[in-house]
C-alpha cells in the first residue's frame, strides 16, 4: 500500500540524477547519479541511471514523485499532476528553457515508466514568481511582440525563495502572510527576490536565468547593445555571444575562477582582479536589496541562502555595507561564526539578518505531498 508521506524528489540534469526519498519530514534516503551518458562508465541513459536508483532505494509504498521541472512559463502557476497533456505542454516550453526542461522531461518519461502506478507531480521553479505584478512581470518592449513569443519575466529559484521566505516568517514567530522579506539566493547561479506576505512581487531573474545578478559563469545585468556590438565590431554570431554571457562571464569572466571560495582566496592575497570581481558582486546585491526595500515600503527581513550566501562572509557584509539608514547592519562576530540557521545582525535592528540554509528537495516534496492529499 502506498504512503502519501513518502514521497521521492527527483531533479534531472543533462548528466545527472539527483534523488532524495523523504518519509514524512525525515530524508531516508538520498544521493547523485553521476556522468548519465558520458564515456567512462556512466549510466548508458536516465533510464539506466534511474533502474540504478530503484536498486540502491527502498521504493516500497511510494506515495508520490516529485519532479523539478525549471520552466513552467505562464500556465504552471502552481505544482501539477503530471499527465500526457502536461507533459505536451512542458515540452512546448522546452524554447524558453532549452538547456533544463529536455532534461527534466527525460526524468519525467522515464520515472513514469519505472513506477507505472505512482503519481507524479511537476514542481515548477517559476511558478512561485507567478504572483509578479505586471508592471514587475512585463518589459518595455512591443506589447504585440512580446505576447507572441511568451517574452516576460518569469524569474527562477523559485522553489528556494518560497522555502526560505517561509522558514524566516517561522525564525521571526510570525505568519508568512504577516511578513515582507528579501531573500538572497546565491550560489553558482544566483538571484534576488521582494517577498510580500508570502507572494513574490519582484525577483532579479527575468526571461531566463540570465538576468540580474553576478553569477559564477553568467553576467547578470548588461546593457543589450553589447550584443549588437559584439555582431558589429567582432563579427560575433548569436550562438558565441550566447556562450560569452553565460558560460564566459560573472567571477569567471572576471578573474577566471567561478568558484567565490577561489575568489575570496585570490582577493585575501591581493589580486586585483577578485577584489574588483568582489566588489562588482557585493555592488549588485546591495543595489537590488536597496531598489526591493524602496519596492516593499517595509522590510522585516534579509535572507541569505544557498553555497555562497550561507558560507561566504565576506560577501554578506559587504554586500550589506552601507545600508545603516536603513535599518540594515550585520553583526560581525555573528556573522563570522557558527553554521545553520543563525541571525547575523545585531539585537534590536529594525531590518534582522539571517542566514538560512535552503532546502529545495524539501519544498518539492511539500509541494507534492500537497497535490497529492488535496487531489
């Protein structure tokens, strides 16, 4: 007999697997399926990668798949029973996200092909920035364009900023609804995001997870002429500018290391490029928390998560400097000590600071355990 509160979380990459089998709110079991389809030993394919799985899990009274599904455009404004419409209609957005949703339809096929009898259910990470206003949504470009071709801002991380935002309304003691936070999610990719009352009203993110802030191997936000500049002066074609901005450009592009720990390392002993790669970093933080404060009128909270925002010091002091007037600081001796859950700014500030590790696969399975009860 199946368990609802067993619910198995997937998320599929183009040459990985990475799974975590939760009972109720307790993780029993979790790990990665490395180099699906490359030479030397991998997994032929998801689906071999996937049969590797079942021999390693327990899968015995399954209640429930949960699947990351990256892009889920302007119809996906909530996690959804998987079925062969959805899946049809996931693919049609394969355009606006062509390097994860392929991967993650592959998971879906082949997971539903494993366990026939199992629901399935697609957790979108734009889905939980379908509450954007339209004046936070839409782009200053043609009305008639930008309707044909789905151009919008849909933002990303979403699963990450709904479960921190959550996390920090319960670490303050009060309802998500009561509550306006910033959160931070800052990792190899990363971005910002104004939270009102439980709903996300801006996110730095935007068509894809290109836009907003530096990122290890992404530019974040660039004046668009740059492209027509590259085509013009350099002779460049849409698919080199595309490798620049996202695989030539943030802390790589800067100083050649993607990696912040690096970053902080080289910047510690004075190289002048990671310092100004630091700088440019922190710069872009401190401008989206200071436009997202003005945006939200009042702010109870500033959350930092994900592999930088939760081990990186250095950059959660800087990228907060300044901002005393209003109501920010950042305590210095919390914030170089301890790990986990933790508040950073001193007691009494107006504005508190956490750091608060994300959980993700949690989310999923939240999210699917609702579908799933709900249904």
């Amino acid at each position: 007999m199946s368990d609802v509160a067993r619910i198995l979380v997937l998320n599929c990459g183009s040459s990985s697997l990475k799974y975590q089998l939760f009972d109720g709110d307790k993780v029993v079991d979790k790990g990665t399926v490395e180099r699906i389809g490359e030479p030397g030993g991998g997994p032929a394919d998801h689906a071999a990668a996937l049969r590797l799985m079942a021999e390693r899990v327990d899968l015995t009274g399954l209640g429930g798949v949960g699947h990351r599904v990256v892009h889920g455009g302007v119809r996906f404004a909530e996690p959804t029973l998987i079925t062969d419409q959805v899946v049809a209609e996931i693919e049609r957005l394969v355009p606006l996200a062509p390097l994860h949703n392929p991967a993650n339809l592959t998971g879906i096929a082949q997971a539903r092909r494993l366990l026939p009898g199992v629901p399935q259910v697609a957790v979108f990470d734009t889905a939980f920035h379908r509450t954007l206003p339209p004046e936070q949504a839409s782009y200053a470009i043609d009305a008639d364009v930008a309707q044909r071709y789905g151009i919008r801002r849909y933002g990303f991380h979403g699963t990450s900023h709904a479960y921190v935002s959550r996390r920090a309304a319960a670490l303050l003691g009060r309802a998500p609804a009561d509550v306006d936070v910033i959160t931070l999610h800052l990792g190899n990719g990363a971005s910002a995001c104004a939270v009102a009352g439980g709903r996300s009203v801006a996110t730095s993110m935007g068509l894809s997870p290109l836009e907003g802030l530096v990122m290890g191997t992404r530019s974040g936000d660039l004046d668009p002429a740059v492209v027509f500049h590259l085509e013009r002066v350099a002779g460049w074609s849409t698919a080199d500018v595309d490798r620049l901005l996202n695989q030539r450009s943030g802390l790589v592009g800067l100083t050649g290391a993607g990696d912040m720990r690096e970053v902080l390392r080289r910047r510690a002993d004075g190289d002048p490029a990671a310092r100004l790669a630091f700088d440019i970093y922190c710069a872009r933080i401190r401008f989206y928390v200071g436009g997202y404060h003005a945006l939200l009128g009042r702010v109870d909270a500033i959350v930092f998560t994900a592999g930088v925002g939760e081990n990186a010091g250095p950059v959660r002091a800087a990228a907060l400097a300044g901002l005393d007037r209003l109501g920010v600081q950042v305590d210095a001796r919390r914030n170089d000590e301890g790990r986990g859950e933790r508040m950073i700014s001193p007691d009494g500030t107006p504005v508190q600071v956490w750091v608060v590790p994300t959980d993700e696969e949690y989310e999923i399975a939240s999210q699917t355990r609702a579908v799933l009860t709900d249904g």
